[in-house]
C-alpha cells in the first residue's frame, strides 16, 4: 500500500521560509516523477513544482526563483523549500507520486499559511 506523508507546514510571515518534506512508503520511489500541488480556499488545486528521476525539474511561474523541489531517493522522501514566501502562497501543501496514465498518489496535505 503507498503511503505519502508530508510535513513541514506551518504559520510564517511575509517574506519567511518552509520545508516541506514528503516520505513515501510501499513504492518504488525513485522510478517516479514527484509533485507538489496547492489547493486554496474556493480555488482549485494546482500543480507548484514537480521532479523526475534524474532530475528533472519544472515549476509554476508564480513560485520560480522563490521554490525549489528537491529529492533524495536513499530517503525516499521528495522536499520544497519555499523562500520568500507571499500571503498568496497561502494553501493546503500535497504531496502526488505521479503512476502516468494509471494515476498516482496523494499524501494527505499540509497547511501552509503567509500571515503577519
């Protein structure tokens, strides 16, 4: 059974930093492209950033130069670390080990929320 858990998230003030981090169990971890998605209140979710085996990374324009994916498959955890961080970037934080056309997985979530 594949398990995603995310952690890391947190109340921040404008201009701070989070890690998230995703610890996966029950897969081959590193034969899969990792996700980070957000969901905000009354928006849908959407995808942050996302890296491939090797590592291949792509991000949403709204977080480029502020958010890194990264990935350490001994670990078979996948991590964002978000600088920089706006109230906008306020949301619910998941993680999605993508399967390709069969679908994937979804951890849980993690809230982030950018107040002061």
């Amino acid at each position: 059974q594949v398990q995603l858990v995310e952690s890391g998230g947190g109340l921040v003030q404008p201009g701070g930093s989070l890690r998230l981090s995703c610890v996966v169990s029950g897969s081959i971890f590193s034969i899969y492209r990792m996700g980070w998605y957000r969901q905000a209140p009354g928006k849908e979710r959407e995808l942050v950033a996302s890296i491939g085996n090797p590592d291949s990374t792509n991000y949403a324009v709204a977080v480029k130069g502020r958010f890194t994916i990264s990935r350490n498959n001994a670990k078979n955890t996948v991590y964002l670390q978000m600088n920089s961080l706006r109230p906008e970037d306020t949301a619910v934080y998941y993680c999605y080990e993508d399967h390709g056309r069969v679908g994937g997985y979804w951890g849980q979530g993690t809230q982030v929320t950018v107040s002061s």
